[in-house]
C-alpha cells in the first residue's frame, strides 16, 4: 500500500512524497507535487493533498482501474466515473481499508448471510470529501494534460479534459461554507472549567499529574501552561526557540520558520499565522528560565540546537525537540484520559478558543471600569477586533469574529434572561 515520507533536503526543505510497496516513489504524484503544490504549499498541506491521492488510488485498486493507462489511451471518466468518485470519497480511508481487510478474509455462507455482523463503513465530512474532490480533479487534469500533452493542439481534447475537471467540481459534496451552528467551533468547545480541571491535574505537584519523572512533569505543565496563557498552536510552542522569549519584558515572540535547517524533525512544526509578540507574566517566563536552565541545560545533546521542549527520555531522542506525535500520544492524551467525561473534547485548538474568550472577559472588565470612571477609554468593537487580530497573528477580521462567538451568544443569552425576568415579574406585580 502507498505511504507518505517525509524527506529533508540539504537546505532543510521537507518534501512530502508517496512512496509504492516497491520502494519507489510514484512517478506522477510526484511530478503533480514537484510542479503544483511544492512552490506554493507547506509540508502539512502537501501531506494533506497526498492522502487524498491515496484514496484515489483505492478507487482504482478497488475498481480495478488504471487511470494513468486509460488517460493514455485518450479515455477519460465517463458520468458514472464521476459520480463513483465522488461516492467513493465520502468514505473514510482506514474504516474502508479495514472492511476490504475483513472482507476479504472473512466468507459467509448464502444461508448465513442474512445474519452476519457488518460493521459500517465510516463517513468523513462534507467539508473534508469536497477538498478530496478539489484535490482529485486538479490532480486528474495534471494528469490528463501532462498525458495528452502532444494532443492537446486538438480543440475537443483540450475541451473533454476540462469538462471532465468541471464535472467533478461540480460533484463536490456541498460543506458547511462556514455557516450555521455545526461550522461554529465554538459550539463543541469543552466549558471554561474543563481547562482550569487540566491545567490543575498537569501540576507537577498534583496527586493526579499522570506523567512520571520530575523533568518531565515540570516541563509538560509549562506546555499547559503557555497554550493557556498564549492561545498559541501546539506547533507554535513545539517551535519556541530559546530565544524567543524575552524574560526582560516577559513576552513570547510566534516566528515563522518554515523548512529550518536546525530542526531535526521530519515533519517540522511551524506557525500557520502571522508572526507576533504575546505578553506574558513574569513568573511563567521565569518557570521557562528554570527549565532551560536547570533541566534541559543537564541533555548535552539539547545544547545542540535553539528548540526549548525536548525529549527527557533517554534513546535515540534523547534532547531532541519533541514531534507533534509525542505531544499528542504522550503528553495530551495521558492529561485527557484522567478526567475523560469532562475533558474528552478538550484538543490543543481548544484552548486557543479559551484564551479568546478569557480575552473577551477581560474586554468586558475593562469597558465596566471605564463606565465608572470617565477617565478610563473603552474598547469599542472594531479596537477589540485589532487586538484579537495581534495577538493570534490573524489578518482577518472575520477570523478573530469567529473566536469570539461563545461569548457573544452569552451576552446574548444573559440580555434575553433578563428582559424575560423583568416581563415576569412585570406581569407579577400586575396580579
């Protein structure tokens, strides 16, 4: 089956590529990368278009079809190609790949057939089979074209090719478009004491604290801590140099580098917004200053390159920047299993959300002082948007709207409960 490697070129480029059960990388998927995506996308989104590529090739190996034979043959998909494809690319690729699995091992007799236990293929979103979509046919017209490219002179192959591409976009599963509740992520994000419960449980002194060994402990409560008090991406603080913290002025500075030299990590954590620097207080800087100085500094390995949070436990990663995996399956997961009734949907975007609505909090305290005392100046809405904008690093308004929605419909919810109280007890003293 085809699988992903990351390779890291000489001057530090990550270069996703889809290699065959040959140990060959895939010639056209290749070709598509190296011509289309690897000018203008990042390693992440790269990885993102090959997985989709990947369930293309399911297709074929599941419809016994060679798409690259048949191009070369001038044939291209047909109607009930299309809509195949399109059915095709609302399933979920590992729940698909285990039902092929069991399926092909398992034989059930006619008579039995009736009773026997299927498990259901598993659906991804509309949002995520339309990208899938987007993806195929920009891939197949690559194709088509690079193929055909002698015969392209032709006015109709020109023509049939692009109406292929149109037929498929235009099969795209409709998404959410960003509108509505369930497009909200607002909506599903953990209440605020579902971060104040991890937050206590990853102490290191807390009797629940899951992790073993001192270093440990303390440096995955410093992670905890600077998602709370930043909003910042987990790739951002697996990214934090050590100089990018000022201890002066107590602030973390987000700086984008992406394809770094430095970084030994295939698959390089960066930030996706823009650069920007976040206050911060004196004493989380100083809990930073006292882990690099009195436990990472002890890894003569981790002196060898900027990152701040590495790896404690001794092998071959012994004082390396910690992957993303490591977070997630090592640091994350362990936290959220503690408490999983009330922490289970907590992920690492979570407490960007948090961090946004402690800040509208903050906003409010701040207009309340000024109605008090005239010499204080409010935040009106369109300050508030630029201060939201600086610091998640965002460059729309719309984005920093987003974030603030949980505590817009509080606000919402508290004047409607209000104005009904008042009609209540309105129609009470009526009586």
């Amino acid at each position: 089956m085809s699988q992903i490697r990351d390779l890291i070129f000489s001057n530090g480029e990550r270069y996703p590529i889809l290699m065959e059960e040959n140990g060959l990388p895939n010639y056209w998927v290749t070709l598509y990368v190296t011509e289309k995506l690897r000018t203008s996308h990042t390693q992440s989104a790269i990885s993102n278009s090959l997985g989709h590529l990947i369930h293309l090739k399911l297709w074929e190996n599941i419809n016994d079809r060679n798409l690259v034979s048949e191009f070369e043959q001038g044939r291209l998909l047909n109607d009930e190609d299309v809509y195949s494809i399109r059915d095709h690319c609302t399933l979920d690729t590992r729940s698909l790949k285990k039902w092929l699995k069991t399926s092909e091992k398992t034989v059930v007799k006619f008579a039995a057939a009736s009773t026997a236990s299927v498990t259901p293929i598993q659906k991804v979103s509309n949002d995520h089979a339309s990208n899938r979509m987007s993806q195929i046919a920009s891939y197949l017209e690559f194709l088509a074209r690079t193929i055909l490219k002698t015969k392209l002179i032709e006015e109709e192959v020109s023509n049939n090719i692009e109406a292929m591409k149109s037929l498929l976009l235009a099969n795209k599963p409709k998404g959410s478009s960003g509108k509505g509740l369930t497009a909200d992520p607002n909506t599903k994000a953990p209440p605020p004491k579902a971060f104040e419960r991890i937050l206590s449980i990853v102490k290191e002194t807390s009797p629940d604290n899951p992790f073993k060994g001192e270093e440990v402990k303390f440096r995955n409560a410093l992670i905890f801590e600077v998602m709370e008090a930043t909003g910042m991406r987990a790739g951002e603080i697996l990214a934090l140099q050590v100089g990018d913290i000022d201890f002066q002025r107590a602030t973390v500075s987000v700086i984008r580098r992406h394809d770094a030299i430095e970084d030994p990590r295939k698959k390089q954590p960066v930030a996706k917004t823009n650069e920007r620097v976040i206050p911060v207080t004196k004493a989380l800087t100083d809990r930073v200053r006292k882990y690099i100085m009195e436990m990472r500094a002890e890894i003569p390995t981790a002196t060898k390159h900027p990152y701040i949070f590495v790896t404690h436990k001794h092998g071959k990663y012994h004082g390396s920047p910690i992957s993303n995996s490591t977070f997630v399956n090592r640091v994350l997961k362990p936290a959220v299993a503690i408490h999983p009734e009330l922490l289970e949907e907590i992920t690492r975007h979570g407490f960007r959300h948090n961090f946004n609505y402690k800040l509208s909090k903050k906003i409010d305290e701040v207009n309340q002082a000024a109605k008090e005392d005239s010499k204080a100046n409010p935040i009106n809405e369109k300050k508030e948007i630029q201060i939201r904008k600086e610091l998640n690093g965002w460059s729309s308004d719309k984005t920093a709207e987003t974030y603030n929605l949980r505590h817009i419909r509080e606000e919402a919810e508290r004047v409607m409960r209000e104005d009904m109280d008042h009609w209540t007890n309105r129609a009470k003293k009526d009586k």
